[in-house]
C-alpha cells in the first residue's frame, strides 16, 4: 500500500492510529495491517492532500464528509494558503527593508486619512485586549497596520491571553507600515473622535502625528527597537471544527444560567466537544464587538477560541483556553 500510493509506512501508521485511514485488517498475532484494493484511491487521495499541507481534520472532512463538505474544506484549505503566500510576501518585503542600511533613514512619511466614526469603533474593538501595564513592551498598545493595497488600516491588540482585530477604510499616501500606537496615545486620541469627521495620522521613522479636527497629538515612536509584534494573521488561520451561531443575550443567559464554571471560567460544548476560556475576557471580546449576532468557533480543548461577528467580517477576537483539569 505504501509503494502504490505514496504514503510512506509510518504516515500509514500515523493516520491508522488518529482513526482517519484504518486497515482492512490487523493480524492479531503480528499486528502486521493489511489493506483492501478498494482502498488504494483514498490513500492516494490523501498523500495529494498530505503534500499540499492539508491538516488532519481537513483530510477526514474530505474522506468522511460528504461531497459538500469536503468542497468546503478544500476551499477553506486553498484559503490558508493563499494568506500563507501573502503573508509570505509580506515577511519577505519587510526583510529587504531591514537589510537597507540604517542611515537611509525613511524618507517618505505614510499619511492616512480615516472616517472618525469608523477609526473609532475599530479602536473600540480592539482596545480591551491592550495590555493595561507595559510589562511587555513589544506589545504595550494598539498595533497599525496599513498598505496601501488594501485600502484599510487594521488594529491589533493582543495582552498574550487574547487578541482583538478590526479594520477601518483608509486612504493611504507613503508606502506601507506597521506601528504600534502607544495605549496612552489611543486613550487620548479616542475621546476627539465624536467631534470629528476624519481623522488624519502620519506616521515617519520617528513621530507619530494625528490630527483630529483642531486637535493635533504626537508621540515619539519608541517600537522600532523592538521585536516584532506577533503575527496575527498567522494566529487567524484556524482550524474551525464547530461554529456556534447565536445572539449575545443568549450567550450572556448561558453563562448566568450555569455555563461558567468557578474561579471565572467559561465553558462552551458542542457534540462533546468542551473548551474553557476565562469568563470576563470572553464577555468583554463580546462586548466589544458591538453586535448581537455572534459566531463561536471552536477548533479542541486546546485551541484558540475564536469571536466573530457575521454584521462586521473585519472585526474578530481570539481567546486563549484554559486547559482541561
């Protein structure tokens, strides 16, 4: 069988023992596995699916699944990979930019022009997930990132035990950019957001300005000595196997009415399935959102848990879960 599709004894043996691709028959005397010819297609099938990095959940959806699932999962797969190239691309820029030497300073500043209204519901988002203290200093605020190819800026806010997303349109001039917006910066700049109807940020290799009708603030930017903030695309591309789609009241009901277990956890099931996650955080991300439709998605007991809101693809959040006692 390993010779005829491709699969090496050991990945034979690997997808045997995770119930995905079991033999016809074990000898109870040798153990030796014996295959049936009927067989031969699906194990070919999955050695394609193993060499273009399809994970074991995506391998059994396309055996096991159905036709429409299986489509699905390819489609979500060919996804992954499409954002893997791009963020590859990305990295691969940002290297080349590192590799110019240090007195070629940045010479053409980045201006973005943003919709007051929208800068602060994205900010509104993510802002609870902003670490309270700088402990961590590579991640002590709001994170921009921008290109001028996609026409929005995104904020990232993570505290290493959750991670908030959400985007806004912008207009950019200046090639693109990555920085982190210091906590006290963005806890200034948000209370001007009402009054105004655009906002106007600039950003160079040293400052930090933005301009909000009358008001102008600045800040020294102090991240390009630090590591790189995490990569929340990356940590984006999860493994859903269950999606709960439901309002917030009920998920707030849930919790009151028993969900939540002690010391503040949380606890979410479907078919068997539990993850824990810390209670406040998981209402805060809720919170945040600003929508009532909510769908959970849950990948295992030891995955991230992911918060997304169907009104607003842009917004998410992610919690860390607690492992199982």
């Amino acid at each position: 069988m390993a010779r005829a599709s491709g699969l090496g004894v050991s990945a034979l043996r690997f997808y045997d023992g995770a119930g995905v691709f079991v033999p016809a028959r074990v000898d109870p005397r040798t153990g030796y596995r014996w295959y049936a010819p009927e067989q031969l297609p699906d194990a070919r099938l999955i050695a394609r699916l193993r060499r273009v990095g399809m994970p074991l959940a995506g391998i059994e959806q396309v055996l096991r699944g159905g036709p429409a699932v299986a489509r699905e999962a390819l489609d979500r797969h060919l996804r992954r990979l499409e954002d893997g190239l791009t963020d590859a691309r990305r990295e691969l820029s940002a290297v080349r930019a590192r590799l110019e030497p240090r007195e070629h300073p940045m010479t053409e500043p980045t201006r973005l022009t943003v919709p007051a209204a929208a800068l602060a519901a994205a900010l509104d988002a993510v802002r609870f997930a902003a670490p309270a203290e700088p402990g961590a200093p590579a991640i002590a605020g709001v994170y921009l990132d921008a290109d001028p190819a996609d026409g929005v800026v995104r904020l990232v806010a993570t505290d290493r035990y959750r991670l908030a997303v959400a985007s806004a349109p912008a207009a950019q001039q200046g090639p693109a950019v990555g920085v982190l917006l210091p906590t006290a910066l963005v806890d200034a700049v948000r209370p001007l957001l009402g009054g105004s109807e655009k906002v106007e940020l600039t950003v160079t290799d040293a400052r930090l300005d933005v301009r909000a009708g009358t008001h102008v603030l600045a800040a020294e930017r102090a991240d390009e000595e630090r590591p790189d903030y995490p990569d929340y695309r990356r940590l984006a591309r999860l493994e859903t196997t269950h999606r709960l789609e439901l309002r917030a009241e009920e998920l707030r009901a849930h919790l009151a009415s028993g969900g939540a277990a002690e010391d503040g956890v949380a606890v979410l099931a479907a078919d068997g399935l539990e993850v824990r996650v810390n209670r406040d955080y998981l209402l805060e991300a809720v919170a945040a959102g600003g929508r009532e439709q909510l769908v959970l998605e849950l990948g295992g007991p030891i995955a991230p848990l992911a918060i997304r809101f169907p009104e607003r693809a842009d917004t998410y959040s992610l919690l860390m879960p607690i492992a199982p006692s």
